[in-house]
C-alpha cells in the first residue's frame, strides 16, 4: 500500500515540476459553496480519494489515460490535502472486486471508477456505504449510492427530442437495433416527447443486431418504392411519382440509433429510396460526431460543450505528450468535483445530487438519487465537411416549455449547410448558482 501512495506522490512532483507554468494557463472559474456554514473560511480537511481502473490487460490504455487525467486535476488544485491512490481492476468484475476491497482499506471518502459495466455491477453487489462514481454508460447497474460520470443515453435523447420540438417536428420515425441501446434510446424517447404538444411516434423500425439485410427495416417506414421506368404506370401511381416525396412520408423528422458500419448502411439505403436529411431531418446520438458518411450531411445530434474541454485538451497534451479520449475528461471532473466537495466538507449524497449541478470541462452536470446523471448538451449538425454548431448548450436543467404548432405551421424545412437555428429557452436557474470546479 505504501509503495503505491508512494509513486503516486512521485509521479505528482514529477508533473508539477515540468508542467506549472502550463497548468497556470487554465482560467480561473469561481467556486460557489453549496453548503451554508456559519464558519466565513472553509479549510481543507485531509481526505482519500481512490480511483479504480484498468491498469493492466486489454484496457490498460483506457486507465492510464484516466489515470492520467485525475493526476491532473489533482495537480491543479494545490492545497487541497486529497490524497489520491489507484487500484487496478484489470478490466474484470473479480479484478474490480478486489481492488474495491483494498480501496477499503485506506478508508476513501469517495472512490471513483471502475470503468466497465460488469465491473460496475460486480461493485454495486458490495453494497458500498461510500459513494461511488463510475464511468459507465450503462445505467441499468447503477443503484444507490453507486453514480456514473458517463455520458448517458436519455440525456442526449431528451436533448435532440427538444431541438426537434423547438424546430417544429411533430411526427417521429425511429430506427435502431433490439438491444440494450435500443431499448434506452425507445425507453428514453418515449418519456421525451410527452412535454412536446402533439409529438407522436408516427412509425417504429427495430431490428435484431446481427441482421444482414436491413432493405425491410428501412422499407418498414418509407412509403412502397415505385419505379419511374415501369411499364404502364396506374394513374394511382403516376399521381404518387408526382408528388414530392417529403410529402408522402407520414413522418417530419427519422431519429436514428445506431452507429458506425450499421449507420452507414441504413443511411446508404435510405438514400438509395432518396430519403435524405434534404427531404426530411435526420436526428441521431452524440456518437455521430465521428462518423465521416456524407450521407449524413444535414443530420443533426447532441454534443458535450467544448469551451472548456479545449483548454483541458491543451494541457493534457503539454503534461502527457498525447491528446486524451473524451473519456479522460470524465476522470478529471471526477478527481475535481471530489477535491471540490472535501474542500467544502460535504461529500454526502445530498451535495452530489444538488440540483443545481456542477460545472466541469464537459459543461454542466448533475447526480439523480437513482445514480444517472443529466447533462446539458449542445446540438451539431453535420456537413459534407465535418460538422458544426447549431445550438449551444441550455443554461437550465429545467425542460424547455413549448407551444402548440398551429396547423398552417411548415414542418419540413431544407437543409442549410451554414444553419442558424436558436430556438428560445426559458431561464428558471442562473448559470452563477452552478459551481466550477
């Protein structure tokens, strides 16, 4: 144990040494107690902060990156008296166990990680009376007690359900696998559209993981394809031809869940029967942002808020010589927000679920008592190029109130390769009352 605390104090001397003048270089954001006190001065208390990751096996790469990024933070708020000692899990649910048990051993006010889902599972049976904040994204092993930094699936769907309701979408088509994503995405969307007045789910194509074919799951929401050179064309069917295909499909927006080789077929097909983000929007997941397919282009999705992840980004380049995978700034919001709280003397259950959230470089965030958290997410749409911003982030965790469309009201617009859309949000939280960290 005490080489471990040992190395760690080592390798934190070390990136201080060569790292000050760039870790001073990141601004200064104000902290808001979220505790009263009738003390004026908060003091640090000497705390233990314990994370649990991958440092061994076919993840190491992940928990040496996280790793890295919670020595980080731990760098940048000098004074804090946190001590902060890793444990390796090895990337399994027994391994995950183990270093859980020896992590008790220290006594930590706090333990972030582990990382994967199994792991997670494996630590929430332990019935931990300490918080936990993971990283996975899979809330469905989240219990009390055990929280999760990730970002989640019905964030980021409320958050395109809203943008397309603000854009005056009313009629919804959803595709995406029969899997534990779809399920989250439907689940999650289905809750959603209840604060948009007359948003329905007009048709809904799920189909299983491994198909081959997905020609009928496509076909399953798009009017019955009809071809121009064909023989002796019904008049039914010369009327259909002439009528634009926007006006034919029963539905204004797609959402879409899926992603990489599996989207880039089902888009492949869909423009193959010429149902584009041109004829109708296509709405998706934050994980669109690496997709390259200009089929896409038009498409829209929700995007964590990167005025503060650029500096992040900076820094850890100049401390580590590499740049960090999102997941990295999960870990270093995580090691601030537990220096943050010890520097408040509050980490207990109700502070990390204050409903005003936290402010770190992956914009606002907060803890639901089930575990989850909520994010508040920009929108980005993408282009033949790449992608852009569309909408900033919402300055409240408080859902947006929308107005009934009036029947003369266009639902279908055309894309914009430079789009300026800025629907309105009605403020109910001041952004000061948020803490940075």
């Amino acid at each position: 144990m005490k080489s471990k605390i040992i190395l760690v104090a080592v390798i934190f001397s070390v990136l201080t040494g060569c790292q000050t003048s760039t870790m001073k270089q990141r601004p200064h954001f104000e902290q808001t107690p979220v505790l009263e006190s009738t003390e004026t001065t908060f003091r640090p208390m000497p705390s233990t902060t314990v994370m649990l990751l991958p440092l061994s096996g076919p993840q190491k790469a992940v928990g040496e990156a996280l790793q890295q990024a919670g020595m980080m933070a731990q760098v940048e708020r000098r004074g804090n008296q946190m001590e902060l000692v890793f444990f390796d899990t090895h990337g399994t649910a027994e391994g995950a166990v183990a270093a859980y048990e020896k992590a008790l051993q220290v006594h930590p006010d706090v333990i972030l990680g582990p990382v994967f889902s199994a792991e997670v599972a494996a630590i929430a049976k332990q019935d931990p009376n300490i918080p936990v904040i993971s990283f996975t994204s899979d809330n469905s092993v989240l219990t009390d007690n055990v929280y999760t930094m990730a970002l989640l699936i019905p964030s980021q769907v409320q958050r395109i359900v809203d943008f397309a309701c603000a854009s005056g979408k009313r009629r919804l088509a959803v595709m995406g696998p029969e899997n534990k994503t779809g399920e989250l995405a439907m689940n999650a969307l289905s809750e959603s559209i209840k604060v948009c007045p007359g948003m329905t789910l007009e048709k809904v194509s799920l189909y299983a993981p491994k198909t081959v074919n997905l020609d009928p799951a496509v076909l399953k929401i798009i009017p019955k394809p009809i071809d121009p050179k064909k023989k002796d064309l019904t008049p039914e069917e010369q009327e259909i031809l002439a009528t634009p295909l926007a006006d034919r499909l029963t539905f204004d927006a797609l959402f879409i869940f899926e992603d990489g080789v599996r989207l880039q077929q089902l888009v492949s097909l869909l423009s193959f029967y010429d149902v584009t983000p041109t004829v109708v929007p296509f709405y998706g997941l934050s994980n669109w942002q690496k997709s390259k397919d200009k089929n896409l282009a038009g498409a829209y999705f929700p995007n964590l808020p990167t005025f503060r992840y650029q500096p992040f980004v900076q820094n850890y380049r100049a401390a580590f010589g590499t740049s960090p995978m999102e997941l990295a700034g999960f870990a270093y919001d995580a090691v601030s927000l537990a220096s943050f709280l010890n520097m408040q003397r509050a980490m207990n259950p109700a502070t990390l679920t204050a409903e005003t959230g936290y402010n770190g470089v992956h914009g606002y965030f907060r803890f639901l008592p089930d575990g989850t958290n909520e994010r508040l997410l920009g929108i980005s749409q993408k282009t033949r190029r790449g992608h852009l911003p569309v909408e900033p982030a919402a300055e409240t965790f408080e859902r947006p109130v929308f107005e009934a469309l009036p029947d003369e009201t266009s639902l279908n617009e055309p894309f914009n390769e430079f789009p300026n859309v800025t629907p309105s949000f009605e403020q109910q939280t001041p952004l000061n009352t948020i803490p940075a960290f």
